[in-house]
C-alpha cells in the first residue's frame, strides 16, 4: 500500500512539473519618465488577453559570454511564446505569472524549439493570436493594453522550460 501510494504522489510531482510551462510578464516603468508610469495605468489595469504572443527581445545586461556569438544571437531571435492565460498588472502588482506555449511559425519564422529559462533573457509584447491570425495593433485589447503594448511597456521572462508547441499561422 505505502509503495503505491508513493507512486501515485511520484507521478503527481511529475505530471505537475511537466504542465508548468510558466512565464512573468511585468510591466515596465521608464526610469527616464517618472509620468509614462502613471500613464502606463490612466485607463485602469492591464489586462493581458490570453493569446498574446511575446517574442524574443535581447539581454537585459547584454549577452551572456557563454551566448555571444552572432549565430546563438540570430537563433534566439527565432523564439516567441503565447500565453494560454489572461493577467491582469496594476501599479500595486505589475507583474503576474501565466501558462505559456512555445510559438511556432512558419509565416513569422518562429522555430518552435523549447525556450528554457534564463533571467537575463527578455521578450516583449508583439501581437495577439485571433481567428484571423495575428493582430500586432491590439486593438480589441482594451486602451491599457494597447498603450503599452505599443510603447514597449511590457516585458516577460521565460521561468520554467517551455517545450509545448502552438502553431500560429
């Protein structure tokens, strides 16, 4: 009995570790612009849709050393993910931890290869997955969400290898 039961709760810590495919998208206050962050929220809370598509922006502190060649640099730039998920960011609580899935697209050439974590590693808000396609206006969003969307204002980390694929045409 003891042994089943430690197998049940051993395949339980391992399905749940399987599904956390998790990213942290924050909003970014303009250390230039101390009134951009008031304006970030003028219009209430970022509501993050699920389906929005982050792709891959840089290195907050330049590249790592073990990453620096231009050939690493250029396969990053095939990365994007899509949350599964909606968050909502406030000047209280500008971040918030969703579901996401690796993109894959032929169209905007992205690889579909598994992201994993790296804390230097950014991405940025492109589009939003619709029926229609990708729509890189967020117009249907709501005014917070377009704002900062379209002035760069959101950010996200990759925190658990994210290795499921989403075809995005």
């Amino acid at each position: 009995m003891h042994r089943a039961v430690t197998a049940m709760v051993g395949l339980l810590v391992l399905s749940g570790t399987a599904t956390a495919q998790q990213v942290r998208i924050c909003a970014q206050q303009d250390p230039i612009d101390a009134a951009a962050w008031h304006q970030l929220f003028a219009n209430g809370p970022i509501g993050v849709p699920a389906d929005t598509i982050f792709v891959f922006a840089g290195y907050s502190k330049g590249p790592p050393t073990a990453l620096a060649s231009n050939t690493v640099e250029g396969e990053k730039r095939t990365e994007a993910f899509i949350t599964t998920a909606p968050a909502s960011l406030t000047q209280a609580k500008p971040c918030a931890t969703v579901a996401a899935m690796v993109g894959r697209s032929e169209t905007w050439v992205w690889n579909g290869q598994p992201i994993r974590p790296d804390k230097l590693q950014y991405f940025q808000v492109f589009g939003l997955l619709t029926p229609d396609g990708v729509d890189t206006s967020f117009d249907a969003s709501g005014a917070s969400m377009q704002w900062a969307a379209q002035n760069q204002q959101l950010d996200a980390r990759v925190i658990s290898t994210l290795t499921a694929p989403r075809d995005v045409p």
